[in-house]
C-alpha cells in the first residue's frame, strides 16, 4: 500500500504545473519561446534594458538570461514537446532532476518589467547615490572603478572620484557609461 500512495503523489507532483528552466541555441530565445507558444506551453524570457556602452552594442532589450528561458508546464505530459522544440537545446537538469524554478522569481521578474515589457537597470530606475561605488564601462576609463560624487547639471554627466597614481581624481563622466559595482 505505501508504494502505490507515493507513487500516486509523485505522478500527481509530475502533472502539476512548473516553470523549469529551458536551454536554448545562442541567439534564439525569442523565436524559441514563439515556437514553444504554439505547443501549448507558456515560455517566458525574460528581456533586460542594456545600457548602449559601445555604438555597436544592440539596441533595444535583450534577453536578461542568454540561452534560456523559462517554461510552465506539465513536465510529465510536456517535456518531449518541449525538448524537441525548434531552438531548444534541452531542458536544464541537476544530477538527473529538471531544474525547477520558483513561481515566486518569475513573479518578481515580472514585477520588474511593469508595462515596459522589460526590465531597467538600477542605475536607470533608481539613479546613482552619492557615495556609491562605480565602475566605468566605456569611454578612454573603461574598467576603472570609483566612487560616484553626483550628478551635473542636466543629469547627462557625473562626477566620480577615480584613483590615478596613488591621488584622488574627480573625473567627468557620460551617466551612461556608468554601473553600480555590487559587492
């Protein structure tokens, strides 16, 4: 009797609904997550504002995560749909087990794109604080890192403290090529 009783919870666990994480051929994201629509499942990919730090950088959004998206469905009625999908490489496993991703982070995900359909960086969002470490992502102080000491006036422009040969440089920068170095 447990046998059949566990077996009876794992098929029912099976057949419920889950976002699992899909790997896709480099590039094709977008069009993956199309195809998988017309099966009957709910792709998700995620898109991501980049900041344009170089002229050939792409315009518009991107995906946040490349090569995957996300996928709701019935790993047990689903996955052979999913995984022989056009794009789709295979679907992510840990040790054997479908790499099962929380509704709540997708959510969240979704919260952050709002009606733009994409999510912004902090930077945009939120602005830069005084105070904040930084780093330089374009521009002849690519890489350097510093730390942000305002904006000029017109916001297009900032002051950042960057380090040269052992004294503090309050440098000009373009906002733009500015990011928030996270530690």
């Amino acid at each position: 009797m447990r046998g059949a009783a566990t077996s009876r919870s794992s098929f029912s666990e099976s057949a419920a609904l889950r976002w699992i994480a899909v790997r896709t051929k480099p590039l094709r994201e977008r069009l993956t997550a199309s195809h998988l629509q017309q099966r009957d499942v709910e792709p998700y990919c995620p898109l991501y504002q980049e900041p344009r730090w170089h002229p050939r950088s792409p315009k518009g959004p991107v995906p946040l995560f490349a090569g995957y998206i996300f996928v709701r469905c019935r790993p047990c009625w689903h996955l052979t749909a999913v995984e022989f999908c056009p794009g789709v490489l295979r679907a992510v496993r840990f040790g054997g087990v479908l790499a099962v991703v929380d509704d709540e982070l997708i959510s969240e995900l979704r919260l952050r794109e709002g009606e733009r359909g994409y999510i912004v960086p902090l930077e945009e969002e939120e602005g830069i604080r005084n105070g904040q470490p930084v780093r330089v992502m374009a521009g002849p102080m690519k890489g350097l890192e510093g730390v942000f000491r305002g904006y000029l006036k017109g916001g297009q422009r900032a002051w950042v403290l960057l380090e040269f040969l052992r004294a503090r440089t309050r440098v000009e920068v373009d906002t733009d090529a500015l990011a928030i170095v996270h530690r």
